[in-house]
C-alpha cells in the first residue's frame, strides 16, 4: 500500500511548519522544488502491495537516496 505524505500546509497548535523556519532558497530546496514526484510514484506503485500497513512515501525513500550521493 502506498503510503502518503502528510498535509505540510496544515499548522498544529505550538508546532512551527517547516517553511517559517528553513532557507527557502537554499540549493536543496530548489531541487525538491523542481523535482517530478509524480513521476517517480506512478513508476514505483507496481512494487506496492494493496494489503498490510502502508509504507514509506515515495517521496521519502527517493530524496533518501538522492541525499545519499553527495552528502554519503
């Protein structure tokens, strides 16, 4: 089962959103920005299963590994 991301727009009560309090210029930010999730979701739904407990958002599993690269 696919797993979804939460609603990151959604504010809780003394809980800052992430956008009031990172550079929302900095270099990594622009490439989660111009990043095509969409694509890499629709290419990975085939290896999810329709039962058990959803798993991680693609989202989460891809930035993992883009990470991964340059910063080891």
């Amino acid at each position: 089962m696919l797993g979804k991301s939460h609603d990151q727009n959604q504010t809780i009560l003394f809980t800052p959103l992430l956008k009031q309090f990172i550079d929302m210029s900095h270099e990594l930010v622009l490439l989660a920005d111009s990043i095509d999730w969409k694509y890499f979701e629709n290419s990975f739904i085939d290896l999810y299963s329709n039962t058990g407990q959803p798993g991680m958002p693609v989202r989460i599993k891809v930035g993992c590994l883009l990470l991964k690269r340059p910063f080891d």
